[in-house]
C-alpha cells in the first residue's frame, strides 16, 4: 500500500469499527434488557436499544470489512450526534463524575466524518462491489 492517505484511512476504519462492534456486542451481553430499561429511563424509546446495539454490532464488522463504507460511517456520525445531544452533552467534555463524557463520542464522530468524506478502498470488499472497480485502483486518491 503506497498511498499514506488510504493507509492512514484504513487504519481509522478498523479502529472505528473494532471499537463499536465492541460496543454494540457489550450491550447485548450485558442483557439487552438493562440497555432498553436506560434508553427508556432517558426519554428514548426502548425498542431503539435493539438497534443501536445491532447497527453498532453489523456496522463494526461491516466498517472492518470495508463492506458500505461510507453508508455505516454516515450511520455512526448520526448515532454519534445522537448520543452526544441526547445523553453526553450535560455531563460536559470529560464527565461530571457520574457519567462519562463526550471526549470518546466526539473522537469517534471525527473518525466517522474522515471516513465518511475520503472512503476506505485499501483491503476493503467496497472494491469487489458495486461500481466493480479493480483492486489495483485501491491506493488511489479520490
């Protein structure tokens, strides 16, 4: 892989995408139950839980398979701005002692916005899909 840009893209895919798989499968292992009880003890409604939770789990691995790239990071700047708006933002940028802050959401909105914006096509399946570009045309600059 030559091109440094597509490098350091790649590596912000499967970081982004490792950490909310994580997540999204720490929701469901930790009961799902106790997720959808907090979503509603915040105003949401609880059946949100299963998505997030599932769109965290399907998007990471899709993300680290560089699988509908752009479309799951559009996803998680959307679940990111959610998340930060709605239950975040009060507890200011690291915390108020009873709840994280939004430091980690607003890193992972960066990283879902860089990759929103350039795409991911090093050892991506993106490639293979779709517009049927060839492997070779991965390290490429858009």
């Amino acid at each position: 892989m030559e091109n440094r840009y597509e490098a350091s893209t790649l590596i912000l895919r499967i970081v982004l995408g490792i950490s909310f798989f994580i997540h999204g499968l720490s929701k469901f292992q930790g009961g799902i139950e106790n997720t959808v009880g907090w979503f509603s003890s915040i105003g949401l409604p609880g059946f949100l839980a299963y998505g997030v939770a599932l769109i965290e789990v399907v998007g990471g691995i899709a993300l680290v398979l560089g699988l509908f790239t752009r479309i799951v990071a559009i996803i998680f700047v959307l679940l990111m701005v959610g998340a930060v708006i709605k239950v975040k933002l009060a507890a200011g940028f690291l915390g108020n002692g009873q709840m994280a802050g939004y430091e980690l959401d607003l890193a992972f909105l960066a990283m879902a916005v860089s990759i929103a914006i350039t795409g991911s096509k090093a050892y991506a399946l993106d490639l293979f899909i779709g517009k049927g570009q060839k492997p070779e045309k991965a390290n490429e600059v858009l």
